[in-house]
C-alpha cells in the first residue's frame, strides 16, 4: 500500500511538471489571404504614399505571408497610420502582441532622405464595442506601448534581409483593443503580426479538472482556478485550487478529489476506474480495489462491500473489509457446580465453534423463574464468564436453564439460535437454622468462628429427623461475593478454626446445619479481616498480652526515631548556614538567578502554606512564567514537536495573493489569514511538491522553534498547515522586507537616534531568546525583518538552512557553513556557540545598521577576515558614527567572551543613549588601531625598505589593501617611495609620492579613511 502511494505521487509530479503554457491567438496575418486594413492617409489625396500591402515570400522557408511596407524617407512630416481590426479579447487578462518586421538601414538614401528614421511606433486603444467605423486615429487617445527599433540588425544593399521578432504585451479591461504602427520617416515591412493571451493550459491533478485559465493583468499576478471532480470522484480536503502564475504555469494545488467507493485510482491518467466482480472498494480514497473478503462474493461492478454467502454475515460495526461470519454453536459440557434451597451455580465450556469471531458473549433464560425475585451474578443480560450463580429459587422447585452463546452477528440469523440445557431441583427448606454466629479468635492467617446449635423445629414428635448430623462452615473474600467461588469446610463441633488465609484480607463467613430432612439455611454473612487486633471481649488473655508488647514496642521504637532525626536536622541546618556564610555566593547551595547573573539568595525567604500545611521557601528571584526553549531535534517525530508548539490552520483560511521570492525549501508568498472573521496579511512559506524527508522534517524543525517564542521583536508563527498540501508556515507579514536590504535602498534618510532605536529592539529581541536559552548562532541585519512601524524582529530559525558562501560569506568547516563576517572567533575557531557569540554578531549588526547596509569587511577574503581578527582589528567607526555606539561595538567585539556585555546590558546602554540624546552628538574618530593591535602593521613600516623587492606587500605578511587615515600615511612611508592609489570603485585615483625622509606626500586626500594599494617603485 505505500508503495503505491508512492508510485501515484510520483506519477502524480510528473504530470503537474508537464504542464506548459498555450498561447490562444486572436489573430495571425501569416494564414490570411488578404489584409485590408485602416489606414491613413490613404488615398489620391494623400501627400505620401503611406502604408502599402503586399507578399512577402521565402519560397525556401516556405512562406508567403500579407504584409505592410512603408518607406515615405523622400518626405517631411511623414506620419503615416496602420490600424489591426477590432481584437475581441475574450476572457483575456492581458494580450501579447507579436511583431515580426525588417527596417532599412538609412545609410541606403544618401542626400535623398528627409526624415529617415530606423524606429516606428507601436500603440493600442482599448473599446467596449467594434463598430464599422474606422478607429480613432487622433494619436491623443491612443497609449504608446513603445517605440520598437530593430534588435537583429538592419539590412542594407550588400546584407541579407534580417528578420526582427518584438514581443509586447498590455493589461484590458475592455471589450476589445486596437493596436495602431505610426510611421514617422522609416523603411518598414510589417511581415506578420501575431495577436494572443496566455493561459495556464486544462489539466487534471488529483483528480480534479482545471479548466485552462488566462494570466492576470499584471505578471506578477496569480489567478487562483477552482477544480471539479473527475467522474466518480468526490472533494476531500477542500475544495480544488490552482494558482496559474503570470508565465502560464501552475503552481500549488491545495484540495483535492479521491474516487469513490467502487472506484479505484488511476493516477496516470486521473481517472477513476469501476471495480470489477470480485473485487470491492469501501471507502473514499487512494485505494484500489480489493478481492472480496472471505465467505463473501461479488458479482456485480462497482461494490463497495461483498455479500456474504448464506448462513455468514457482516455486523454493522464489522468493517467492510473483515470476512463475514458465523453465529456461535452451542456453549459444551454445561454443569452443575452446586445446588441448595435457594441457589443454583453452573459452569461450562466454550462452543466448538465460535464463528470466526471473538466477540462472544453468554445468557442464560430460566421459564421458571419469578421476575424481580431470582437474581444472576453475573447480573448483566449477557456476559463473558462461563459460569453463572443463580439465587432467590424456591425450596423443592423444578427449575430448566438454557445458556445461549452470541456474538456480533447472532441476531441477524433467522434460524432458531443453538443452546445448551440442564433441569436442575432445589433442595427442601429446613427450618433448623444457625444463630450467634461469633469470631472467637483471629490470627495472621485463620480464623475461628462459634455458633450455638439450632432450635428443634415440628410439632415435637419428629426429634430424631431434627437432630443436626453436621456443620458446613462457608468463606470467601469479600471482594469476591460468588458463592462458587467459596471454600468450605465440615465439622460436628460448635466451632471451627479456617486456615490457609490471606493475611489482612476481609472474609465473609457462614455457618449451617444438616438433619435428616436436608441442610439448613446459610446464617447471615459475617466479615471479618485476617491480623487486625481485636477487641478484648473477642480475644483471650496470652493473645491479649501479646499485643499489647508487640505494641508497646513499635511506639518505643517510633519515639526514639523521631527524637533522632529532629537533632540531626537541627545540626545539618545550622552548620550548614554557617558554612554558606563563609563562602562565595556562588558556592552557596541556593543561588538566585536574576538578570542574568548569579546573586545569594534570601537569607530568610518568606514561608508560604499548603493546603497540605507543609511549608516552602518562596524565591522571589526566580520568574514563575519564565520559559525555556525546547529543541525540536530531541524530538523522534518532527511532526509531534510541530502538534505541541505551533497552531494547526485549516488551509480554506487563507488566501495567497502573489509570490514576493523563493527560498531553499519552496515559494514565499504574501496572503491573508481569515482569523475571527478578519483578513490580516501574512507571510507564507510553502514546502515545495516532491521535498525529501529530510527537507520536510527540516521545514518543520523551523516551524517549531519559532512556535515557541512570542516577543514583539520576534517574529510571531501565527501557525503551520500540516494536514494539506503544500505544507506551509504562516507568520507575521514584515512591509519592509529584510534590514539590510532596507537600509540600502534609505540610505541616509534616518535620524540616528532612529537607527539607534532599530538597534535596541533586536536588542531586546536577543535578551528575549537568551534568556529563553535559545543561541541563534545566524544573527545579522539580513536575518531582521522590519515592519511598516519601523519595528525589527528577529526572524530566520532554519538551523539546517544552507548559506551560501558567495553571498553571505560562509566559511565552511567540517561542522558545517559558518557566516565569517558576522561569528565570534572562538565559535570559527571550536564551533563554540553561546549567547556571548550571539553578541559579537551583535556587535556587527550594529555597525551594519550605522553604515546603512554596507558589506561587514568589505571584499575581504574569508581567510583574510579569520586572521585580522585572531590578530586584533576590528572594523573601522562607520562615517557619522556616535561615539558611544561604536564603543558598544567593541564592547562586544572583545576576544574573550566573558568581556563582553550580555544583550540585557546592551538593552540598558542603548535605553540610556535613547533617554539622553545628547550622549550620540559626539562623532566618533575613525583613527587607526595601534600596531599592537591592527594585524596589517605588527611589523614597522619605517624598515620596509631594508626588505628584498617583492610584488606586494602580501610577500611580508601585509595584504594589498587595508585600512588608513592620509595624515598617518606620512609615519611610516619614509624610507622608500611608494605609490599609493585609492581605489573607491568609480572615483578617480589620487597619487601619493614619498621619497626618502620627506613625510608630506605630494598630493592630500582629504577623506577620514580610503582604501590604498601599495606597490614598490
């Protein structure tokens, strides 16, 4: 069965791949005989000769196509019209026109063209209603498509005829549409025209038929199509849609049909087929149809159960697919386990033949027995025991019992049901019965009982059928009231002592006589329970005496225990409080967590009481709702991690709009989500038809960390689709896209204490997530979303999701890709990610977020950017920078992790610089490190001309670009002259000459800092 679901998803994918657009012309001048179309001027009259229709042929490509020509180069003020027919437009959204053309090369009218031009005008005017009257032609009330000039070349004398081929196209709304060629001075041929729209071309996938459907007006537009079911097919899972996107293709079937009952599946075809006799579907689904189940046939087509033969049947509750059965035979060997005055027990075996099912079930039918008198135990209508007791008979009655075996299918039988019968007649009733029935003692494991003998009973002269010849003493447990369970003992004495009990256990007990006329009646049932003490007048005097030792000492014992543990918890308390006190908070064994860090807890936290009055020390320090992030991995099924920690969404709530960009796992488009009757917009990631497993279980894995956070400066997981395809996730939708992108198409545009307020929401974002012990190990302004509000959210929690090198700086280790330009060093260097590398990455957003954008290291190499940092730079103040907030960069940027501030420090500095604006007027100095520190000077320069002659500085450990102010380069440029060029792109290059011991160049630059190569003279 999977296998063939398998094999339909397949085949399933192969048919919605091959699926392309058509094209539906509307018109085409290469099959008409004849044109004759508007133009203008047209006619004697007509000051040129315009536009001329003639053939065009190419007997060796076989055409012979109607075409226009112009070519009025000999005239001023040419302006020449040429009108297509009315175009219908149909269901068309928007239409694509086709030009297929040739233009002279005016080089061909030397001193004879006036007003030779190689472009013509190409325009449309929309109508509600073709008349017979010729078009508009004021050129006012057309809209210029464009003006067209040829791309394959033109031709001239010496050159064959180039062919040009201009595709346009424009949205309607109207009936229909003129396209008008305006002539100003050209040599033109218009060889065909072709006029179309696009659609997404009939197909049928999942069994649903979609009808071809044209594009949107816009090509960035999606039209959603409904589908119908296939014959004998019915919607499951939603109503059918597709999306035909504006190229013509299909994308992301939701909804469905699967084929009735009856019907199986063909999916290559998408058909569904009729089951033939024999065979059988029940349900609605994927299934294909099945033999009949045993002792059923079918004979018909299109069955969705078999009919059972004779004497089998199908329960209501039986599935369709379970072999019919049979009623059970008669229950064997029924017995009679006990009979007396008023009480029958019976037992028996199962039937030979229990019908193929395990559901049987007994009853028992007594004619003779008196409604609401006799009682049954079991006292259900039917049961599963194979035995019964029966009590409430009269004395010396006849009594015929019949036991029935059933089951699911008994009464749908229409024979008399099979049964097994006994006669059984109970006992004569005594009148000698047994009184003060007493426990005279009871140990650990017996029990013994004294009565008194019966009185005589008649008219006195029938002594000797009354004397009592025996005892029967009958016991059982309590919780055990049936009475052939019971165990029983004879005795001639007036006590009895029971043994072989279970200790501690509740007995019901019983006593009665036997005389010549037959057994008494059953005293009435006393209980008593194995080595519980008794009361005295019950007990004899050593027992007594006994207990009351065995008691004493338990209570001695109890005493001293006590008394024990309450001083050695009074010693191990107080020592352990003078211990504590003589050590570091941290060497405490109660620390309270707050903020981060690690203080000593109350020296007398408050009491707080139970219900249970039980007291408990209340640390205030730590949050009751504080939570702790999960990981989704440790979970065996992603999808069970999905179900805990995200939303599921019924996918007829939202609706998809347009598609904004891909991603690694499928489409993301923008929609809405219908959610309490209201339609917000959301951000939709859809898995892609045909993911692996392990791309699905990683599109999950997402789903459910973020589905664990909710802060505003998170993204929020508004919920997932799991139950449909394509599986997608739904979140907030963000108006401005990624933050760095943003900030580059604003560049400059914002205050700074704005750029400072972006900063302190990712901030809070990240105290959020480490406090939640979540490490994002990614974190940069490309994975920040931003609002129309301004507001930024951390977003991107794909832990799996590939970077690629090339564009986000990935230096790959054997651990996996690791983003260079945005990671600590220790987690580079060990793979080492905590909340301490989290802020480092913070630290780089920053200064992302000060320079609008730019590229952290710029076009530094990967491996360049390892070993500047293991040496001591760090990026350069960002032009405009407030002091304060590039020292909050380096703050972050220091080697040793433990220096560096948490995120709930950095959320303190920034609502610090927030409250006081005054703090970031202070631009920060973009000086040069010192050699100690900046790995491009550890050597000194002043002795660079007492090394060999090399290509590049790079021969010495110094790389060809780096980092300068002009008014240091003098310091250490003074040995050797050098040339010194600045590369800013398109800017032009400024020269510095030094020579010998002169420290001032020949030229200055004047900007802080410049990118300069060094090259020997």
């Amino acid at each position: 069965m999977v296998m063939m679901r398998l094999l339909a998803l397949v085949l399933t994918l192969i048919h919605y791949k091959t699926a392309d657009a058509e094209q539906v012309v509307l018109l085409d001048t290469t099959g008409e005989p004849t044109l004759d179309w508007t133009r203008y001027p047209y006619g004697p009259q007509a000051n040129t000769p315009g536009w001329v229709e003639e053939s065009f042929t190419n007997f060796q490509k076989g055409i012979n196509w109607r075409s226009y020509v112009v070519c009025d180069v000999a005239y001023n003020n040419v302006n020449n019209w040429l009108w297509t027919p009315f175009i219908d437009r149909g269901v068309a959204n928007r239409i694509y026109i086709e030009i297929k053309f040739t233009i002279r090369d005016c080089s061909l009218f030397p001193g004879n063209a006036l007003s030779c031009k190689e472009t013509f005008s190409l325009l449309y005017y929309e109508f509600d209603a073709a008349t017979r009257e010729p078009p508009p032609w004021d050129a006012d009330r057309y809209k210029l498509i464009g003006r067209i000039a040829a791309g394959e070349g033109r031709f001239n004398s010496n050159s064959e005829v180039n062919i040009n081929t201009e595709v346009k196209s424009i949205p309607v709304t109207k009936k229909g549409v003129y396209f008008a060629f305006r002539d100003q001075g050209a040599c033109i041929s218009l060889l065909a025209i072709k006029v179309y729209y696009i659609t997404c071309p009939e197909v049928t996938i999942n069994f649903a038929k979609f009808p071809a459907t044209p594009t949107g007006k816009e090509i960035t537009l999606i039209e959603q199509a409904t589908g119908s079911c296939v014959p004998n097919a019915e919607i499951v899972g939603g109503t059918p849609t597709y999306l035909c996107k504006g190229d013509g293709k299909w994308t992301l079937p939701t909804g469905g049909c699967k084929c009735k009952a009856g019907f199986q599946p063909d999916v290559e075809k998408q058909t569904c087929n009729v089951c033939g006799p024999g065979m059988y579907k029940a349900e609605v689904g994927d299934e294909n149809c099945l033999p009949c189940p045993g002792h059923s046939t079918g004979n018909d087509y299109g069955l969705s159960e078999c009919r059972c033969n004779n004497g089998y049947y199908r329960a209501p509750t039986d599935p369709k697919n379970m072999s019919c059965t049979q009623p059970p035979s008669a229950p064997q060997n029924l017995t009679v386990n006990f009979v007396d005055q008023s009480t029958v027990a019976l037992s028996w075996a199962p039937p030979d033949n229990l019908g193929g099912r395990t559901d049987t079930v007994y009853r028992i039918k007594c004619d003779a027995c008196s409604l609401g008198l006799v009682q049954y135990n079991p006292h259900t209508d039917t049961f599963n025991d194979t035995r019964v007791t029966i009590s409430g008979l009269n004395a010396v009655t006849t009594y015929r019992f019949q036991i029935f075996a059933e089951n699911g299918v008994s009464f749908m039988r229409t024979e008399a049901p099979e049964y097994a019968d006994v006669t059984v007649t109970t006992e004569a009733l005594v009148a000698s019965s047994i009184t003060n029935v007493r426990v005279s003692s009871v140990m650990s494991s017996e029990i013994t009982l004294a009565w008194d003998a019966p009185s005589a009973a008649g008219d006195g002269n029938d002594i000797e059928n009354d004397l009592v010849e025996t005892y029967e003493v009958r016991w059982f447990p309590r919780s055990d009231m049936d009475y052939s369970n019971a165990s029983s003992l004879l005795t001639t004495d007036l006590f009895a002592t029971i043994t072989g009990l279970q200790q501690r256990t509740e007995y019901g007990l019983q006593v009665r006589a036997k005389t010549q006329r037959g057994w008494g009646a059953y005293s009435p049932v006393i209980f008593k329970t194995t080595g519980q003490v008794l009361n005295t007048a019950y007990v004899g005097d050593d027992e007594g005496i006994r207990l009351q030792l065995v008691a004493g000492s338990i209570v001695v014992v109890v005493v001293v225990l006590v008394v024990i543990i309450v001083f050695t918890v009074m010693f191990l308390r107080s020592r352990s409080n003078d211990e504590c006190n003589k050590k570091q908070p941290s060497d405490c064994d109660t620390l309270e967590y707050r903020n981060g860090e690690v203080h000593h807890s109350l020296d007398n936290p408050p009491i707080v009481t139970t219900h249970t009055n039980v007291t408990t020390p209340l640390f205030t320090g730590i949050s009751g709702s504080s939570r702790t992030y999960i990981d989704p991995h440790t979970y065996e099924d992603p999808n069970q991690a999905v179900r805990e920690f995200a939303r599921e969404i019924d996918a007829s709530c939202i609706t998809i709009e347009a598609i904004i960009g891909g991603g690694e796992f499928g489409d993301v488009c923008k929609g809405k989500l219908k959610t309490n009757g209201i339609d917000i917009d959301v951000a939709i990631k859809t898995l892609k038809a045909g993911s692996l497993d392990k791309a699905r279980n990683d599109f999950l894995t997402e789903a459910s960390i973020m589905g664990q956070f909710e802060h505003p400066n998170v993204i929020f997981l508004q919920g997932v689709v799991t139950k449909s395809n394509p599986v997608m996730i739904i979140t907030e939708y963000m108006e401005n896209g990624s933050l760095d992108t943003f900030l580059r198409a604003n560049d400059g545009k914002f205050q700074v204490i704005q750029l400072v307020g972006m900063l302190r929401g990712i901030a809070s974002g990240m105290q959020y997530l480490s406090e939640m012990n979540y490490v994002h190990r990614d974190l940069a302004a490309r994975n920040v979303l931003v609002n129309s509000q301004l507001v930024c959210k951390i977003a991107d929690f794909g832990l799996s999701r590939e970077i690629e090198s090339a564009t986000e700086g990935a230096y790959t280790t054997r651990g996996g890709k690791i983003p260079v330009r945005w990671t600590a060093p220790e987690a580079i260097a060990f793979r080492k990610f905590t909340s301490a590398s989290d802020v480092w990455s913070m630290g780089i957003v920053c200064w992302e977020v000060m320079s609008y954008g730019e590229r952290p290291y710029w076009n530094w190499s990967n491996q360049d950017v390892i070993k500047s940092i293991e040496k001591g730079y760090r990026l350069p103040a960002p032009m405009d920078c407030p002091e304060a907030i590039y020292q909050l960069m380096l703050d972050c940027w220091q080697k040793e992790r433990t220096h560096r501030p948490t995120f709930q420090s950095i959320v303190k500095t920034l609502d610090k610089l927030i409250r006081v604006p005054d703090t970031l007027r202070k631009i920060a100095q973009n000086r040069h490190l010192p050699p100690c520190l900046n790995p491009y000077f550890r050597q000194d320069l002043r002795h660079v001309s007492e090394l060999p002659a090399r290509e590049s500085f790079f021969d010495y450990g110094l790389p060809d670009v780096i980092l300068l102010q002009n008014y240091e380069m003098s310091q250490w440029l003074s040995q050797e002259r050098f040339n010194l060029s600045s590369d800013f792109g398109s800017s032009d290059q400024t020269l510095f000459t030094y020579q010998g011991d002169t420290h001032t160049p020949s030229h200055t630059y004047t900007k802080r800092g410049a990118w300069v190569t060094f090259s020997n003279m």
